[in-house]
C-alpha cells in the first residue's frame, strides 16, 4: 500500500476504553510492589529523655559538607527538634560534634588478558570433480580473538567520630566512631565509562552514615520497610508498557510479607536454579554472538556447523521445535536442544534481572534473619547477573557487619566480583557444585551465568507445588501496595 493510500485510507478508530488498558496495568505493576514491614527496638546507645539536638564543630576533610547533611536529616526525624543556637541549661538538650577521620576513595585498575569469540563469514568458489562450473560457497571460521580486559574496582571508606554531650551537665552521652563502605567492580569499557562521580558516592555515603547514626541514638521504636524486587514479565501485547513482575518471584513476595520466610526462601530458590521454561511466544535468534556463546560453551563442531544453516534467521518456540530435530537429527535434539535455545533466546537480558532479583530478596531475608554469610553470598549473586549500587552497598555492610571488611581487600582479590565465584555456604538451603568441562556444559563461559550442576530442589509445599499463598490477617506484616 502506497502512502497516499495510506493517507486516504481510513482505519478503525482505537476504543478509548482500550488506550486505558495499559495505564491501569502500569498503575497494578506499582501496587504489586511488596514491602515487609518489620520493627527495630531501641538501641543500647539511645538518648532517653533528649528531645532537643544542636550540631556544634564538625573537623576533618569536608567537614562542612556531611555537617550540613547531618541538620538535615535532624529535621526529618519527628521526635528530635533542631536547635540553631546553643541550647545552654536545657536538660532536654545535646550537642553533637563531629570529626571525619576517613575520607578515601580508591580505584584500582586492572588489565586482564581475555580471548573473544568471533565468527567469521567468508565466501569460497569450487569446482566441484568432472565438471566446468564454478561455484559459490559460504563458509564460517571461529577466531580466537585476544584482547586487554579493563576493570576499575572501587572501594570507597567514610569513618565520622561523633561526640554527643548533654547540653546541661556536658557529660558525654554517646562517642563512636561510625563507618561505611562501598565496593563495586566495573567490567570493560561500557560499565567504565558509566561509573559515578566519586563526589557523588560519598554524599550517599555520607547520608547513609549519618542516618544510622541517628537511628542508633533516636530513643523511639524504628520502623522499617524492607521492599522486595518483582522481577520483570512484561505482559503480552502491552508493547513492554506493562510488566507486572516475575510470577514466581511475586509469589514468594507474598510469602515474605505474612514472614513465611521459609517458603519464600524455597520459591525463590526455585526461580534461581530451576531451568527457565521456553515459552510460546519467546524468539530465538541464531546471531553471530549466540554461535560465540555456543562455541564457548563447548557445543560439539558438528552439531554448531549444522545449526549455521540458521545464521540471522529467527524462530519462535514452535517452528524451532520442529526444524532443530531435522537439522541436528533426533538424539543430538534430545542432548543439546536445551542448550541451543538457552544461547538463542532474546529474553537473556531478562533471565539476569529476574536471577538478580531473586537473589536479591533471598539475600535480603537471610539478613533479616541474621544468617550474614547467605546474605553476602546471595547479593553478591545478585552483583553479577545485574551490577547494580544497591546490590554491592548490601554486600559491603554485610561484610561490615560479619567483622570480615578490609579497605585493603581489593588489593588481595577480595572483591566482590571474586565473592560472586565462589560456591554457596554450606547451610544453604540448595547445595551447588561447580559443573565439570565437557559436553554436559549448558553455560557460557563468558557470561554472567554461574557454571552450575544440576541440583535438587527442595519440596515447595507438601501438599501442591502451585499452592496458592495465603492472604495476610490477624497479626500478620500489613500488605503495602505502595
């Protein structure tokens, strides 16, 4: 059709009652966001019977800064009023100097030798025996191709020593030195060139300091909300415009909100180990990228040299189904199939959001439980399907708070890029070992998938595997929908 045709044309006019639809699912994907509510008691270190707080001298490397961020977060704080002038007598006072003694920001580059993976097209002209013609051929080589992998690991350190005095008596209240840190490694150039300004860094630092710090000596009951990752699932036909989440990862939410902890932990779990189901309506695309992964991951030559057959075509799951056993033939189908369209599938990108997500939520749990080593490991899981700010400050204060930081650690590969290899503790809930080279692979060495063995997966319910979560009553955690 022309486009003075088109213009001509007249088309059926959208029912507005439609256009609305995807409004009203991007309005549900909010409300599915799931918070558990917990509370957090007084510490030993609260300022009983002070309703009143001044902020005095502050000393040290941008002193003034973190000093002015420090008034601000009083103001947010309802049952502490801010005093602009010296409150001298006021028994309901106290004065709070302070003095940063660490200001550190450190990037330690590092070049690695790597090999990449390349698929080369090339055309060659035979003669085939007994004949005169000539003819044109397309064929594929693999090349190895060397070349210098930079990664920055950054390791930022913020120490404060904070005096509070009674405004009345001057007698020291509370004196500690307060720390936090954060350390993130950035892979290759595109991660490189994305990273924030340190400056930047340091200021949430610095507010992450300064609000644990008046947490500790705020004398009223801490109320938290820890929010749950949803995962990603954009919903058919809704142009990517309405994701209300992974399914499985929603429903372990549900769990975690009514804390039934253990079988959010167990369906989670599942979403993290368990094989990703192909779905109808996923595409494969057999680019030259998924035959690098494939050759990464040790696909036997013959049966990748069958499957060029397909180079930049796609397929969904249906017409794949039906050309790989002809291609490949039936028992190769049966052995590798899984493994060809795990590399072919477009929604890879999505596979690491919702493995982040998940590993997230389980590290997040196992820290409110205080099992720490499970929490690190999970966010540092959750680090390297998705490198995210988030993910690596969780992993930091657990290390901070399991006593184990060093500001030296990246100096003896202590990263957290190294603590995402390493094996799952021993109290996990699934036990992991690494997957031994040879056919048996199903995962590309080069990318952030973990190389795992098949593992068994507990028992989700006794009853039905698809039970249905209950709906929060009584005294149960509220349901926020915000």
């Amino acid at each position: 059709m022309s486009p003075i045709e088109m213009r001509d044309r007249h088309f059926p006019a959208i029912p507005y009652s439609l256009c609305l639809i995807p409004l009203f699912l991007a309005f549900l994907t909010g409300c599915l966001s799931k918070k558990v509510h917990y509370e957090i008691p007084p510490s030993h270190h609260a300022l009983t019977g002070i309703s009143q707080l001044h902020v005095d001298e502050f000393s040290g490397q941008n002193a003034l800064f973190f000093k002015d961020i420090l008034i601000q977060e009083i103001y947010k704080i309802p049952n502490f009023d801010y005093q602009e002038t010296y409150p001298t007598g006021s028994e309901y006072a106290a004065v709070i100097t302070g003095k940063v003694t660490v200001y550190s920001v450190r990037n330690e580059k590092e070049l690695r030798d790597q090999n990449r993976v390349k698929l080369i097209q090339r055309d060659i002209v035979q003669r085939p025996k007994g004949s005169s013609e000539r003819i044109r051929k397309r064929i594929f080589d693999f090349v190895e191709v060397p070349y210098k992998e930079r990664a920055i690991h950054r390791t930022l350190d913020l120490n404060i020593l904070f005096t509070v005095v009674s405004a009345r008596t001057n007698k020291v209240l509370y004196k500690n030195t307060e720390k936090v840190s954060f350390q993130q490694s950035y892979i290759d150039e595109e991660e490189i060139l994305l990273m924030p300004l340190s400056q930047y860094e340091m200021e949430r630092l610095g507010r992450l300091l300064i609000r644990r710090f008046l947490e500790k000596i705020n004398p009223s009951l801490s109320r938290k909300a820890l929010a749950l990752e949803i995962g990603t699932a954009p919903l058919p036909l809704s142009l990517g415009m309405a994701d209300v989440g992974h399914p499985r990862i929603l429903n372990g939410n549900r769990y975690a909100v009514i804390q039934d902890y253990e079988r959010a932990i167990k369906i989670w779990n599942y979403v993290v180990f368990s094989p990703q189901p192909f779905v109808r309506a996923e595409v494969f695309e057999f680019t030259d990228k998924v035959y690098a992964r494939l050759k990464s991951a040790k696909l036997p030559p013959r049966i990748i040299q069958s499957l060029l057959e397909l180079h930049n075509d796609s397929f969904n799951l249906e017409e794949l189904n039906e050309i790989l056993p002809k291609l490949i033939g039936q028992r190769n189908y049966q052995i590798y199939s899984s493994i060809i369209k795990t590399h072919a599938r477009t929604s890879r990108n999505r596979d690491s959001l919702n493995l982040a997500a998940a590993h997230y939520n389980l590290g997040a749990v196992y820290q409110l439980q205080n099992k720490l080593s499970l929490a690190a490991y999970h966010f540092a899981q959750a680090n390297a399907y998705n490198p995210n700010e988030k993910y690596a400050q969780a992993w930091t204060d657990v290390q901070h708070e399991l006593g184990d930081f060093n500001p030296l650690d990246t100096l003896m590969d202590r990263t957290i890029e190294a603590a995402s290899k390493q094996l799952p503790p021993s109290d996990a809930l699934v036990k992991v070992e690494k997957r031994l080279a040879g056919l048996e692979e199903e995962v590309d060495t080069q990318t952030d998938y973990p190389q795992l063995k098949h593992v068994e997966l507990p028992v989700l319910f006794e009853e039905n595997e698809d039970k249905s979560a209950p709906s929060p009553t009584g005294s149960t955690p509220i349901l926020d929908l915000d």
